[in-house]
C-alpha cells in the first residue's frame, strides 16, 4: 500500500511491499506489517535508481505523516468544540430543572435526573501538595546523560556504551 498524499507515483515493483493498512483483516483488526519489510532491488534497477524509488516513497509517507498531523489537530479541536457543547447542554439542562424544581424527567429516549454529590477535595495549588499526594513521571534526561559523558568520559551508572551507528540524510 502507497502512501495517500502522493507526491510520487509509487514504482510497481515497491507496490506490493505494504499491506493494505485501510483494509481490516477478517477479525476487524488492523493488518500487521512488519516494521522492516525485506525489500530486496530488482535486478534491472541500478543502486542510483533503487535509491532513489525509496527516497521517493520515503517523502510520500514523510508528506503522509504531516498530512495526518494536521487533521489531527483539526480533530482534536473539532473534539474540543463538541465537549464544550455537550457540557453547555448537560448544564442547561440542569439549570431548567432546577427552575422548574423537577429532579427527573422520563421521555421515551432518556431518563434524566439530578442529585446531590457530597462534598470533595479540589487541588488550588498543586505545589502546595506533600509529597505523598503527588505522584512523578521520571524518565531519562538523554541530553545531560550524553553531555556529561562527553566533558567527563564517565557512563553513568544505568547506562552502557552505544555502538555506533550509521545515519542517513535525505534531502
């Protein structure tokens, strides 16, 4: 499966690489692929040929991920907005029911009621907290780990040496 914002044509030979990721398997799932597909050249394309289907394929998934990116943001404000509605509605609701002092309404779609929740703890001033009532994310601070290895020669303790690796730019 190409990519869906093509700049690119997808060359037959790379076409049946991907699996169909909008087609559910027969279980409804997503289909699997493997992250790293074997890829082997076709023997009448030359390394700068080869090279340069996949670099073209690489900038239709690169166009693809910004594509999706930015519908996700219009997503997750379209989200937003039906929230903030939805809760504007729960709300108004609850406001002519208070007025017309009627704590349940029975309609053929919906039951609706309100009631008294008793009173609770709100967080002000998160600061504030001790620190049994808070709880902490810690993950690895890479950038100070490497910095600190790169002016002192010393791996600190948790960690270990990388192999060095190859990195490619394509532009």
């Amino acid at each position: 499966m190409g990519s869906s914002a093509l700049l690119y044509k997808t060359p037959e030979w790379l076409e049946a690489v991907w699996v169909n990721d909008d087609v559910e398997a027969d279980d409804g799932t997503a289909p699997e692929v493997a992250a790293e597909p074997e890829i082997p050249r076709p023997e009448e394309r030359t390394l700068p040929q080869f090279v340069e289907d996949l670099a073209r394929e690489r900038a239709n998934y690169e166009a693809d991920a910004k594509v999706l990116s930015l519908r996700i943001k219009e997503l997750q404000e379209k989200k937003r907005r039906a929230d903030e509605r939805s809760e504007f509605l729960k709300k108004r609701i609850l406001h002519e029911m208070l007025i017309q002092s009627v704590q349940k309404v029975k309609t053929p779609e919906f039951t609706v009621y309100w009631y008294e929740r008793e009173a609770g703890i709100e967080v002000v001033d998160p600061t504030l907290l001790p620190e049994a009532f808070v709880r902490v994310v810690s993950e690895p601070n890479k950038k100070a780990i490497n910095e600190h290895y790169k002016t002192s020669g010393e791996i600190p303790p948790g960690c270990q040496e990388a192999e060095p690796s190859k990195v490619i730019c394509i532009k």
